[in-house]
C-alpha cells in the first residue's frame, strides 16, 4: 500500500536577516490557494505583501508588525528567535533599507514559484491593506502595486 505524505495546510515562516537595518525579518509564504488567503487575512495592515505578476503563484507578506504577528500567534515570544524582538519596522527605515525588504520578499515569491529558474521575473508588492480576497479562492484585487525585477 502507498500511503502518501500530506503536508500540513499551514503557512511556511522562513526568516531573512537584513544587515542594513540589523534586523532578521520574518516572512510568511502560503502553500496552497487558501492558505494564501489566510495569511492575507492574519496579517496587518502595514505588512508588505508579494506575488508574481501576471501567473498563479504562493503569496509572500513580509511581516512588519510583529506585535500584532505574535497577538495572532497566542502572543508567544520566543527569546530563543532573535527576530521576534522588533515591534514595527516601517518607523525608522530610509528608503534604500526599506527596498532590501522588498528584495527579499520578491527573492522568496520567485523562488517558491513556477518561476524559480526563469530570469527577470516580474514580482509585485504592495501593503496587505491593498490586497482583497475575491470570492474565488486564492484570487485577489490589488491597487498602489510596484514591481520590481528579480
């Protein structure tokens, strides 16, 4: 008999530290078209969230509020995790920090995807609070996208 492995329907947390601002960021990455869904809806307002445009991909949102992450998650801080430590991103980062993010983010969405060994793949972003859930399941409106090239 072949029993298959069923993989659990639970987002993926990769951790990514970014030397410019000193800080490891958390990203969550969807497996399947509901659960990209479910982390849009877990997520705040100001996280960032990532996607391949224009093809059926896993969504990424990068977590800049890890407050409210962890008040989601039972409020469980782990001091083990030194990523845990920052509160809200956004406040002190200039521009060019702010686009490591996004790097990032957009290096995790391709490597996830179909796409993962394509050149120049379109990615776009923009704040969960841009992002809404349509009535089909793991399809989403945006507005105020960017994109960048990775």
């Amino acid at each position: 008999m072949n029993i298959k492995s069923v993989k659990p329907d639970k987002m993926r947390t990769v951790t990514r530290y970014i030397p410019s601002i000193g800080e490891t960021i958390l990203f969550k990455i969807g497996r399947n078209a509901k659960n990209n869904i479910e982390i849009i809806e877990e997520s705040h307002p100001e996280d960032i969230w990532f996607h391949v445009s224009e093809e059926s991909s896993c969504h990424v949102i990068a977590v800049m509020n890890l407050e409210h992450y962890n008040t989601i998650h039972n409020g469980v801080y782990d001091p083990e995790k030194p990523y845990l430590r920052y509160n809200f991103i956004p406040e002190h980062l200039t521009k060019k920090q702010f686009m490591h993010i996004i790097k990032q983010g957009a290096l995790l969405c391709k490597e996830y995807s179909k796409c993962k060994s394509k050149k120049n793949v379109e990615i776009i972003y923009t704040n969960v609070e841009n992002v809404t859930p349509t009535n089909i399941v793991g399809s989403v409106t945006t507005c105020k996208t960017k994109n960048i090239v990775i």
